[in-house]
C-alpha cells in the first residue's frame, strides 16, 4: 500500500467519525431536552394535584349552593302558585256557517 492511500482511507474515516459525533451529540441533547422537560412536568403535575380535602371541600360548597337554590325554588313556587286559566268555551258549529 502506499502512502497516499493510506492518507485517504484515514480521511474517510475521520469524516465518517466526524458526522457521527455530530449525530450523536445532537441526539444527546435532544434526549437532555426531553428528560428536563419530563422532570419539569413530574415536579409540576405533583405540585397541583388535587388533595382528598380539596374535593371534600368542593363537595360540601356544591351542595350547599344546590340547597339554597331548591329553597329559592320552593319559595318561587309556593308564592306564585299558577292561576288555572279558564277552559274556552265550545263554539257552535252553526255559527260559523252563518257569519258573513
């Protein structure tokens, strides 16, 4: 072999380990990425979960509001009980015929 050949097959391969330590620092920080973002969503999502005594708490306001608004309801009805309107009258048949 010669010299100049040898001195191209190692440029080959120091550009092919070239392009792939560029692949793999890229894929390296794209894995950083990911893996901070997921801590940061973990850390997150169990700072604002919701406790037992948070939906107990909703709960009881819930039906509360629920039961003042029945009380409001029954009040409305009690006091303002429907007039049963009168039932219209049956109309003669002959007097329509008879109409100008």
């Amino acid at each position: 072999m010669s010299l100049d050949g040898l001195r191209a097959w190692i440029g080959i391969v120091e550009r092919k380990l070239a392009i792939r330590t560029r692949v793999f620092l890229v894929l390296v920080a794209i894995a950083l990425g990911g893996a901070a973002a997921g801590i940061y969503l973990g850390i997150d999502a169990q700072s604002n979960q919701v406790s037992e005594s948070d939906v107990q708490a909703l709960q009881t306001e819930l039906t509360t509001r629920v039961e003042a608004l029945e009380t409001r309801l029954e009040g409305v009805e009690a006091s303002e009980a429907p007039v049963p309107s009168p039932e219209p009258e049956p109309e003669e048949k002959g007097s329509e015929a008879t109409k100008p």
